[in-house]
C-alpha cells in the first residue's frame, strides 16, 4: 500500500513539474520542412531539404490552466499556505490540467522523386508527453482530511495521469494530384522508452455514523497503475549502464507500436486554401518490462474496536494490524506484469487561409492563376495571408480545442512572419509570432507563444517554442 502510495505521488510531482502540443505558428507554413510533420499533404515546392541532426527541430510546452507559480511564491504579503489552500486545494476542479510536451528531432530528411509531383520525406524524433488532470478530491482529503466530513464522498475518479518517452520513426509521402489538391499519408513505428498511465479509477471513500464507534468508513476502490520500461532503467542505474539502455529501448528494443498521419491541401481557388489533418492515429503494445499496481475492493470499518471483558486475557495483542489485514484483505494491493495496450493522443488540423497583395518579387498586385497541374512551376507566393486554424487533440477527459486566428507577411524569398491568436483552455490573450529566415540554402526558423506573459513568465499559464536549422533546395526537376 505505502509503494502505491509513493508511485503515486512521485508521478503527480514528475507531471506538475514538466509539461501535445499545439504548433499553430507552425502549421501550413509551408515554406518551412517541418510543416510536413504536421500536415503530410501540405503544399510544397523543395527539391530536397536536410535537417541538422538534433538541431532540426526542437519544442517544448508547458501549461497549466488553473494555477500559476507566480499565484503562490509571489511576495505579496500572504501566507504561503493560505495560497495553497485558496488558489489551488479549494480553486482547482478535476478538469484544470497540467500538462506539458518535449520534442526534438534525431533526423530530418526529403526529396522529390523523379515524378515531380511526388515527395517522400522521412527520419526520427524522440517525443516527452504527458498530462496530469488536478486530483482535487484527493488532495483535500490529504490536505483536511474527512473527519469533519460526514456523508461525503470523496471521489477517487479524479486520479487521471498518462506520459510516455518515445522514439519515433516515421516515413511520408506528399502527392500532388492536380493543380488543386494535394494529398499525404505518413507512417510511423513507435519504440517506446518508458510510459505510465492511470486513467480508468473509479469509487470513493466516505464517513458515516457508525452503530459501536462514532464514524463508519467506507472505501470502495477501483484503482489502477499501469507502466512499462522504468524496472529495466532502474537496473541500468543501479549497473551504470543507463545510457546503453536508454539507446536499446530507443532502438527498437523496448515496447513497439504504429501509426498513422494523414493530411491534404484544397485550393478553391488560386488564393483561398483548406487544410486538415490527424496524426498520431495510433497505438503501442507495452509488454517488455511492465509493472501494473491495483487496488480493488469494498470495505467498512469503525476502526479498532475491543471487549475489555472478552479480551481481558489478550490486551497484548496487536489489533491495529488485525484490522489492517482485514481491510487488505477485502481490498487487496496487486502487483502484476501483465501486456497492456496505450493509444496515442491523436491531433486533427483544419484551416483556412486567403493569400492576397503583391505576388513576391514583383511590385504589382495579382489575383492571376498560374497553371501549376504539372508540377513543374512553382505556385505564386504572394506578399501577405489571413486565416484560422482549429485544433484539437484527444485527452483523458475528452477532447481539448484551441482557435487560432493568424497573418502573415513574406519580404522577397527571404524573410517569412507569422503572427498568431490563439483561444483555448490555457489563455485567451495568447498571442504568438514566428519568423522564417532563407539564407541560401540555410533555413531557419524561431517561433514562441503567449509573447504577452513574458513581462512575468511567473504568472503565465501557458509558454512554448520552437526552432530549428536545415538545408534546402528549392530546384525543380
């Protein structure tokens, strides 16, 4: 009982602290490669692109929509504990998360066949994600306790966590079909590092009178906690081996899943484009190192209670432990190594962007169609483009959507800006701006969100980036 406890409470700490991931300065910015990772039918015009290994592509959020640090360290005159207890025990519900995700980018590469209208792009990148929803039933029965709480249920449903260390391979294909669509599909294979999850508990515990004793306890208990790969890295820290085994289950030696993206672009028009996507429709099989903890079961109990007259002759006898055995056994703690199967977060893309103004490299405006069905010239790029862009991803409790309203601005085929709005659960200012640079063949790209909260990163909700360098032909076949 007291290691499920610890697990527990190490995993909610490891959540709280850390922080998938919305890439909407990203998204259809189609000059940039690793807009492909994010729609595989995005439009593109590269011959060939290399990312820089480890350097290609890097991105992290974190976010917290309920509490931020800044609510409960900030110097403002108020005791500490009285924060705790008003902004977070008794201010956060069920459905406030934190949450966060990691990903950076092993290798990076693509070229286009001798079809021109056909791209194939592939590599491997190693993905941190998890999600912790607020126990908050939980933690005012640690924080309070139930004594004073008759006839309440504290509910232990609001247990909800789920992460996973991952490498992932993956293998794309873009298809121009005509001068209007573009369509892709990319597969992966998931190598799975670590994961851990507890997202099914359900029952409560509750006081009630009691007939011997003044209160009756009554836990009723469904819980689960499921994870794979940390009895292997415990071993390996133990041996000093750690870094041998991260690399084996990295390389396909630890658990093993697949997955798909799919995605495509629609002009209506030479100006108007509708994009969507879905990625990571997908599942892993964890089999090679699980360890899974349950407790189950129905009990109630007046605490310890004893017959002077009766035990007169046995007050010697421990019946603190009696009644823990006997609540054990009606609830037994379980440990097995049982498979077990993970899906994973799946994210769907849509927008809708209009390009308008002067074509670049030109100084006249152009609503013209240039005849692009065969591939082989390029579409006008023009100087300036308005949109939105919905997302959403599938969590815990149900899907979570963000709104992104956006502009962007191209100087020549050198410069590209990107300046966003986004709406969702985390912030409703979270404004963001992303840049693009082409220096020859070098690219680089820089983008941050919520750019508002940088006055005090102590009191944001919400922070994230990203970046990368690669190399990039822009020759046709």
């Amino acid at each position: 009982m007291n290691r499920f406890k610890s697990i527990s409470f190490f995993i909610l700490l490891v959540c709280n602290l850390l922080g998938a991931q919305n890439k909407q300065i990203l998204y259809d910015f189609n000059e940039i490669p690793q807009s492909l990772m994010l729609n595989p039918g995005v439009e593109s015009d590269f011959k060939w692109y290399s990312g820089i290994p480890m350097i290609s592509g890097i991105s992290g959020y974190v976010g917290s929509n309920g509490v931020s640090v800044n609510d409960i360290f900030a110097e403002d005159g108020l005791d500490i504990n009285d924060k705790v207890r008003d902004r977070m025990v008794y201010a956060l519900r069920p459905r406030d998360e934190f949450s966060g995700n990691v990903q950076m980018e092993l290798l990076n590469i693509g070229f286009r066949s001798g079809n021109p209208n056909l791209f194939f792009s592939g590599g491997a990148y190693l993905e941190f994600d998890n999600i912790t929803y607020w126990p908050r039933d939980y933690v005012q029965l640690i924080f309070d306790g139930n004594a004073d709480q008759l006839g309440r249920r504290f509910s232990l449903r609001d247990l909800k966590t789920r992460g996973s260390l991952v490498t992932v391979y993956h293998l794309g294909i873009n298809k121009k079909v005509d001068k209007n669509l573009t369509v892709g599909a990319r597969g992966k294979i998931y190598s799975g590092m670590v994961d851990y999850n507890s997202t099914r508990n359900s029952g409560y515990l509750v006081n009630t009178e009691g007939q011997n004793n003044i209160l009756n306890t009554t836990l009723n208990a469904d819980l689960e906690l499921r994870t794979s790969g940390f009895g292997q890295l415990d071993d390996a820290s133990d041996n000093g081996t750690l870094s041998n085994t991260l690399i084996k289950r990295a390389l396909f030696g630890g658990d093993l899943g697949l997955g798909l993206d799919l995605g495509f672009s629609y002009r209506f028009n030479e100006q108007t484009l509708f994009t969507a996507s879905v990625l990571d429709l997908g599942f892993m099989y964890h089999s090679g190192d699980t360890k899974n903890y349950s407790l189950v079961g129905n009990a109630s109990s007046e605490g310890i209670q004893i017959n002077v007259l009766r035990e007169l002759s046995n007050l010697n006898r421990d019946y603190w432990q009696d009644l823990v055995d006997e609540i054990e056994e009606l609830i037994p703690f379980e440990e097995t190594n049982l498979a077990y199967i993970t899906f994973r977060p799946t994210k769907v893309n849509a927008s809708l962007r209009y390009d308008f103004g002067k074509p670049t490299g030109s100084s006249e405006d152009c609503d013209c169609t240039i005849d692009a069905s065969s591939g082989r010239q390029p579409r006008v790029s023009y100087r300036n483009s308005v949109g939105a862009h919905l997302f959403l991803i599938n969590r815990p409790r149900g899907p979570q959507a963000a709104v992104t309203a956006f502009y962007m601005r191209r100087l020549g085929n050198i410069l590209a800006l990107k300046a966003t709005y986004t709406a969702d659960k985390f912030s409703y200012t979270n404004v963001g701006f992303g840049l693009n640079l082409q220096a020859g063949p070098v690219n680089l790209y820089a983008m941050a969100d919520n750019l508002l909260s940088y006055r005090n990163i102590a009191a944001s909700n919400y922070a994230s980036f990203q970046l990368g360098l690669n190399i990039i032909s822009w020759g046709r076949k």
